[in-house]
C-alpha cells in the first residue's frame, strides 16, 4: 500500500484518498459565452503527461479537505504535496504545469 502525506493529517494509506483531477484547471470567466465544443474540452479534456504531474486529491476518509499533490504518472510516486492556493513545490525542469 502507498502512502500519501496529506498537508494537514500526515502519512496515510493511499485508500483513504481520492483522485480530482488536474490541479490548477482555472474555472471560465463567463460559461454562458463559451460554444458546447469550449464547455466539453473545459469539461473534458486534460493533460495526460508521463512524469511529474499535479494533481487535485482529497482526503475523503480523514480531514474531508483538498490538496494538490505532484505526482509521477510513470512510477506513481508521490513527489510534493501542497496545500490549495500554494504555489507548486520546484522541481526541476520535469515537472508539469
């Protein structure tokens, strides 16, 4: 089992967190102007990188509250976790976004 430290419990089985997707996805400014192809690729399509990615997670069975962490899509490592609204941890010329 993998352990993923969340920013405010620390250490904890992988099983009590999930997955929300590509972290810093900016909401549209104004849906209503957006075409149905706009909404569906804002809604729909994200980066699929191989290496570091960031990512949204959410400690569903502990603290209820959401983080960002960088993750390496290859190996599945956890590489930084940091709390929303902090800047994404440096590292290096590999990481994404």
């Amino acid at each position: 089992m993998q352990l993923i430290s969340c920013p405010w419990c620390g250490p904890r089985e992988e099983a009590e967190y999930h997955y929300g997707g590509q972290a810093h996805v900016a909401y549209p400014h104004d849906v209503g102007a957006m075409s149905d192809a706009d909404w569906a690729d804002y809604l729909f399509f994200r980066d699929n990188p191989r290496g570091p990615f960031a990512e949204r997670w959410v400690h569903a069975a502990g603290c209820r509250r959401w983080f960002n962490a960088v993750r390496d899509t290859g190996t599945h490592e956890v590489l930084a976790v940091y709390r929303i609204g902090e800047p994404q941890p440096e590292l290096g010329t590999q990481a994404s976004r």
